[in-house]
C-alpha cells in the first residue's frame, strides 16, 4: 500500500530525531559552547573532558531527553491502530 511513504518517514524520523536533539542536548548541558578544559594523555592518546560546570548538567539533559522521548511515545501511540482487515484490497 504506502510502505514506501512510511519506510521514508521513518528513516526521515531518525534524521531529523538526531538533528534536532543533537542542538538541544548542547543547548542544555553546554549553553556557552565551552570547549574541554581537561587534557589528558594515556598510552599516548589525548582524551578531552569538560570541567565540572558541564558535567553538572548532563543529569538535568538526561531526565529532560527522557520527557521529550516519553512525550513523543506517548503521541505516537495515538496513532496506532489495528488493520482493517487482512483480506480487503
């Protein structure tokens, strides 16, 4: 029938999904675009860490992604219906 339009729409879903919460995620955990202030180097790879003030908010990032996830589930479930029927065109 669509399986087309919905395979898309899908597909579009988890790109536009990642997009959009990508800028929210830095928005709320890292609003002033701080860059790693912690350098560290272990077996001659450098690992790059945020300070204490970016850190503290990424507990307040994780509980609202965790609203918003439950918020859009909660909307989809809306829109799930069973099939007619099985043998009507």
């Amino acid at each position: 029938m669509n399986l087309g339009l919905v395979t898309g729409c899908v597909i579009s879903g988890f790109g536009l999904g990642s997009l959009l919460f990508t800028e929210v995620c830095q928005t709320i955990a890292n609003p002033d675009d701080l860059k790693p202030t912690i350098i560290l180097y272990q077996n001659g790879i450098e690992n790059s860490y945020f300070d204490q003030n970016v850190a503290n908010e990424v507990p307040k990032m994780l509980r609202i992604l965790a609203g918003c996830y439950a918020f859009l589930a909660m909307n989809a479930i809306l829109f799930i219906k069973p099939p007619k029927s099985l043998n009507s065109p």
